[in-house]
C-alpha cells in the first residue's frame, strides 16, 4: 500500500483481512510492503510525510494481525532490486501499452490538483511488476492477492514479463546452422529474416530478430510452430508470470455512500476514538427513500445495513432488515446499533494499536528486519535477471577459460 496515512476500515475488509488469513496458510510465503516509491508517482512535490506515513501504515499492519513472524513486513525503497528491475522492464515495455491502462486515463481526468504529466507516473506499472516478480522463485508460481478490479493490472505485469523473458530468455542454438532443413523452415516463418549466411556472421542479428518475433506472436505460439525445430532454441524463464488470486471483497461504502476513501473524508480509520465513530456514523447516508421516519426502506441499498454486514451478528442483522423494510425502526436507531459493535470489533484492534505507538522504535525495527529478508530474495533474483540480460559470468568464465589455456 502507497505511505498516504492511517489505514480505515475498507483497507481491512478489502485486503489485510485475506493478507491476514494467507500468512496463515503454510502454502504461501507472504510478502507486504509499503510502496513509498509509489507514493511519489503523483505526490513528488511533498515527500515530507512519506516516512511517518510509512511508520503509521506498518503500524496499522501490525495491529489488525499481520504477524513479522509469518510474513515479511518491508518498506519498498530498502530494496534497491525493485528500481533495478523496473529498469531493466522498462526498456522493453511499448509505450502505447502503458497509455492504455484505464487508471492512467481514469486520473487524467480526475485529478486537477497535481501534475501527472511524468515518467513516474505513465511508467508505474513498470515498477508494480517489478514489485511482483522481484520474489519469482524458479518452479514455483506467484500469486497476487487482489479483487476484481485489479486484475487487469495483474494481466498488464504477466504481458510485461513474457516478454522480457522471451527477449532475454529465448535463445538459438550455432548447431541449427548444420541442419539445413531447419534453416529453411525458420526462413519461411519469419518473414523479416535475412538469409542465413554459411559464414554465420550474422548469427546475433537473427537471434535478434527472432526474439521479437516471437515477442510479437508469443513464445509459446512461436515454439509451437517450431515443431521438432524447437530443439534449436531452448528457452528459459528468468522471470515468473504472476497469477492472480482473486478474493472477493464486501462491498464497503463510505459515510456518505461513495468508495471509502482518506480524499473523500469518508472513512473510518482503525485508530478512530470510539465518539469519533459515534458522531461519524450518526451522520451516515442510508436509503434515499427513507424520508420520513415512518417511511419503509431497502436494507439492501443502504450503506449503514452493509456496515451491519461487516461489525454485526446475525440476529441484529435479521433485526435491521426486518426493522428498516417496515419502518418498524427509524436510521438513527440503526445506526447506532450499528456503531455498537463496530466499537466492540474496533477495540482489540485500537489496543494493539496504542501499544505500537508507545513503542515506533519496535515497528523500525520489524520494518528494518523485513526489508532485509526481503533484499535477500530480490537479490538472488536480480542475479538470475543481470546474467540473462548482459550474461557476465558466461563473459568472465570465457576470459578465465582463455587465459588458462
């Protein structure tokens, strides 16, 4: 999440509740940041509040339940690997695919309070699958914890990895040069190939060809028309596609009805003080029908009964529904039954809280700790991706075998 302030209530019902229920799953191994260099995609002409936001964010992390001992709690920008890598994907992601993104249109234009027009904000998808694939682990899939609307977001990563990896993962055997089958086979698939040479001189400007040829069409399509061929241009998977791993997510209106958002004003923090809640909730919007007190209502419609769905047990639920359908009770009644047991599942959450807050140099500490564990990772990462893109081992292994002899 980007370092923008204390988290509320949707960004425990819309994600650290499945991050909380995936670090106890012994099948993943979890990893959580705080995307500071996100933050300033949009928000770069004040970073001053970025570290502190940060310290607040892992702060809420730690007291809705996410576990250091579970999973790895990091901040984004002590780990250099995640710049590196968004480097190396940037300089093969097309333009065009990164102007096509909705949200990128979508902020254009909505927000008329910042200047957008930046690198840092078009190429952000660049550096989110860096974060992903930055944990690719060879043999082993990588999943993304997200709802249904960002999975187009997901999607873009999966394009923006298969083709690096075809770029820097496909390679063409010299041994093709002997068979002159093959030779003539591949001539006629890729039109743009100039005629192989027996000299074989030019054997980089066909490997170069062919890589985007086969980015073009697809590794896996063109391997499949390869055929037998195929035997010829091994392929090697530096990087792992992200898969996406869909949770649904309650819908979670704000206080006045729109998405729950810090901008809009309209949410619940879980810090929030128990006559914060009160005096917020009293105000909430409900079912437009609802008039008069006597008018009957749409439970179903109504932000305060989606709350009830959230914070309440299923008799006050019957008793709201039942109660709202018949105007047998008014919305202030509601909300404040509502608001009861927010209080009562908000407290354990505030406690744990409060304690962190006595204690930032504990927080420091778990976020210093995971971001070191997690720079263990992306190194070994990074050292897989530099060798597939410059290959200096294979270089100094060459000189070292030469000098020898």
């Amino acid at each position: 999440m980007r370092p923008t302030g204390r988290l509320h209530i949707g960004h425990f019902f819309g994600a650290l509740q499945n991050w909380i229920r995936l670090q106890n799953d012994p099948e993943y191994d979890c990893f959580y940041f705080v995307a500071d260099w996100h933050a300033l995609t949009s928000d770069y002409a004040d970073s001053s509040q970025v570290a502190q936001n940060t310290i607040e964010i892992v702060t809420d992390y730690l007291a809705a339940g996410l576990d250091p001992k579970k999973c790895v709690i990091f901040q984004q920008s002590q780990v250099p690997e995640h710049a590196e890598l968004h480097l190396l994907l940037s300089m093969v992601t097309p333009l065009s695919w990164l102007e096509r993104v909705p949200t990128y249109k979508e902020a254009f234009e909505n927000v008329k309070d910042k200047d957008l027009h930046t690198y840092g904000f078009l190429g952000y998808p660049c550096l989110q699958t860096a974060d992903i694939v930055i944990y690719s682990q060879k043999e082993r899939p990588l999943f993304v914890p997200v709802g249904e609307d960002q999975v187009s977001h997901v999607e873009l990563s999966r394009e923006i990895v298969r083709r690096f990896n075809t770029l820097f993962g496909l390679e063409m055997l010299d041994s093709i040069q002997d068979d002159s089958k093959a030779l003539e086979f591949v001539l006629g698939l890729v039109p743009r190939l100039p005629e192989l040479s027996q000299s074989w001189d030019g054997a980089s400007l066909y490997k170069t060809i062919l890589r985007r040829h086969a980015a073009d069409t697809g590794i896996e399509n063109f391997r499949e028309k390869l055929g037998t061929y195929a035997r010829y241009f091994p392929f090697e998977r530096n990087l792992t596609e992200p898969n996406v791993l869909l949770t649904k997510t309650p819908r979670i209106p704000g206080l006045d009805g729109r998405k729950m958002s810090k901008s809009y004003g309209n949410a619940i923090t879980l810090s929030e003080s128990d006559d914060d809640i009160r005096k917020k909730t009293k105000v909430m919007v409900t079912d437009p029908a609802r008039k008069r007190r006597t008018d009957p209502g749409n439970p179903d419609i109504c932000p305060v009964y989606d709350w009830h769905k959230l914070f309440s047990p299923q008799e006050t639920l019957d008793w709201a529904a039942h109660g709202c359908r018949t105007a047998g009770i008014g919305c202030i009644e509601c909300k404040s039954k509502m608001a009861d047991h927010l209080i009562q599942w908000i407290a354990p959450v505030r406690e744990r809280r409060l304690e962190y807050e006595k204690h930032p140099r504990r927080v420091l500490e778990i976020i210093d700790a995971g971001s070191k564990t997690a720079r263990a990772e992306a190194q070994a990462t990074m050292s897989r991706v530099r060798e597939a893109v410059f290959g200096w081992d294979k270089k100094r292994n060459e000189i070292a075998s030469s000098d020898s002899n």
